[in-house]
C-alpha cells in the first residue's frame, strides 16, 4: 500500500506505506571482523523479514526496526522511497513501533550538551583562533593604529579565545540538537497523520 505524503523537507512521494503480514523471518551478516589467529569474531548481524501485503506481493525490510516482527505478525512498515529507509514500523499485533535514528533527535541531557560543545572547541580550535587573530589584528590596526611591528601577545589573548570558542561551540551544540528535535518531531507527525489519515494504526 502507497500513501502520497508531504510536509516539511519531504514532498509525497518520498514516503511509501506498506501494510502486510510477516511471511518469514530471517538474518544476515551485514559486516565485522575476523582476525587470523584468533577463536573469537565481531559479527554484525541484520534481522530480514518478508512482509506479504494485501495483494500477495512479497517485499523484504532489513534492520533494528524490525527486529521484534514475528511470522503471522501484521505490520506497517514506513520508509523512504528513495532509498528504501526504514523511519518506523508498527507493529499491530504488539501495538507497539519502532521508529530508526531519523525520529530519534539528539540527547538535549547536559551531558550529550557539554561532550557535544567540547568536541567541537577541539576541532574548532585552530580555525577558530586564525580567526580571532586575523579579526583582532585589523582592529589593532584601524582603531588603534599599530602596525605588523606591535607583535601580537598570543598568551594574554589565549583565555579570551578559549572562552570565546567555547561559548560558540556551546551555542552551536544547543542549536544541533534543538533542530535535532524539531526535525524528528515534524517527520513523526507527518508519519501518525498519514496512517492515522488512512485508518491503518487505531491505537
């Protein structure tokens, strides 16, 4: 089953709806690792289910979210159509869903906030402060008329430029995860509302 769809960045035709009941279930090593040598090995394994719709047509899903399915089990399966992405399965059999990493928006906790701001000051470090310097340099130069010879004090600037960079990676983080989570909430309504819209999920 196909429901056009729209709002926010996705249009209707990038959503497709497939309602069906779980023909089989299965699993496959999407990757890992196997040393020469050793007894032991890091296998990534994907659970696979085939779904069979209303038709009799036969369509394969693979990933976490449909790790709970079971044989018999009907289930609504929202994807993107571009590339077959699973964004959320409900379950109508456990009335339960399971929604993918594009519906789950950052972690807004202090500690996801301050790992998040001090990963960006490391990486932002060096750009960050080539620019405080080009900026500080015109300045000294314009307003206060010192030229290339006033050497620049890189050691008295440095805990301005710390705490600078790190109210703007603070800033930066806030805003990630603030539209982190409009942007999950906005493709989660757009999914309850295009299946509430068809009748399919009732809880």
């Amino acid at each position: 089953m196909i429901s056009p769809l729209s709002s926010g960045s996705l249009s209707r035709s990038d959503i497709r709806i497939t309602v069906g009941t779980v023909a089989a279930t299965d699993s496959r090593v999407a990757g890992g690792t196997i040393q020469r040598g050793e007894t032991q090995a890091y296998l990534q394994v994907q659970p696979v289910i085939w779904l069979q719709d209303e038709t009799g047509t036969e369509h394969a899903f693979e990933g976490r979210s449909v790790s709970a399915a079971r044989s018999g089990h009907k289930l609504v399966v929202v994807c993107k159509r571009s590339d077959g992405k699973i964004l959320r399965v409900y379950n109508l059999a456990t009335q339960n869903s399971s929604d993918s990493n594009d519906l789950v928006p950052l972690d807004d906790g202090p500690k996801n906030l301050l790992s998040g701001t001090f990963l960006l000051s490391v990486i932002g470090i060096v750009p960050f402060t080539l620019i405080y310097t080009a900026v500080v340099t015109f300045l000294r130069e314009t307003f206060l008329g010192r030229t290339e010879r006033d050497n620049f004090d890189f050691v008295a600037h440095f805990p301005y430029i710390t705490i600078l960079l790190f109210l703007s990676c603070f800033w930066l983080m806030h805003r990630w995860i603030a539209r982190s989570e409009a942007k999950a909430k906005a493709l989660s309504d757009l999914i309850d509302d295009a299946v509430k819209k068809h009748g399919i999920v009732e809880w």
